[in-house]
C-alpha cells in the first residue's frame, strides 16, 4: 500500500469522524434550545392565564362574601 495514499485515507477519515462530531454536538445544543424555549412559552401562558384570571376578578368582583370566603379559603385569589 502507498503511504501517500494511507496518509490521505487516515487525514480523511479523522475529518470525517470530527465533522460528524461537530454536527451531533450541534444538533444536541440545537435540541436543548428548542426544549427550553418550549418550557418558557408554557410558564408564559400559565403566567398569562392567571394574570388574565386576576384581571377578571378585579373586573368582575366577586358578588357576595360567602364567594368571597370560599375563594380565599381556596387559596385561588
């Protein structure tokens, strides 16, 4: 075998292998963005729905103090 052409077969397989690592290592950071990104947009709208929430019943109020009562004894306002 001509060791110019195992030189050029080694050199090329070690690029390979480096570039197929650079792309996993991609992928994965890709992977962990968009999963933390999901996570953010659902405590947003959980954060939304009960802001949303408070604004109604600050709008709306509540019509007696037995609702009242039974709200707080809840732990919902």
């Amino acid at each position: 075998m001509n060791p110019y052409f195992a030189g050029c077969f080694l050199l090329t397989m070690l690029a390979f292998l480096g570039g197929l690592i650079a792309y996993a290592n991609r992928a994965g950071r890709n992977s962990a963005r968009v999963r933390s990104s999901q996570q953010d947009a659902a405590t947003a709208q959980a954060t939304s729905k009960a802001a949303r929430a408070m604004l109604d019943a600050r709008t709306n109020g509540l019509r007696t103090r037995t609702q009242l009562l039974d709200t707080l004894e809840k732990g919902q306002f």
